[in-house]
C-alpha cells in the first residue's frame, strides 16, 4: 500500500507562508486549500510529499 501525505500552506498578503493542515487525503486538502482563500489568505498551495521528503506543487489556489 502506498501511503501519501499532503500539506495545505497559505500564503498572507504580506507574503508570509504557513503550514496549515497535514492530510492523507487529496480531496481534503483541496477543500481546506478553497476554504482559506475565502478568508484572509491571498493564496493556498497543495503539496504531496514524496518518498525522500521532498514536497511537490500539487495545486495552487489564488483569491483571484
């Protein structure tokens, strides 16, 4: 079985990122990621985290 981890990271409007949310699950982590954009978050980002630990852009959600 292979098992994945998604992270959800916001990004302020002074630029200031911050880990939110840590998941297994796609799905959840794109709501969470929608639901900070609505908020005072200018932008969420979508990570999977690889086999060294790496993180990879999944999906980038904007407030625009």
């Amino acid at each position: 079985m292979i098992w994945e981890q998604y992270e959800v990271w916001a990004v302020s409007d002074d630029g200031f990122e911050e880990l939110i949310e840590s998941t297994k699950s796609l799905g959840e982590a794109k709501k969470i990621a929608k639901a900070l954009i609505e908020q005072d978050y200018v932008a969420a980002d979508v990570y999977r985290e690889d086999e060294e630990g790496e993180l990879e852009l999944i999906e980038s959600f904007d407030k625009d």
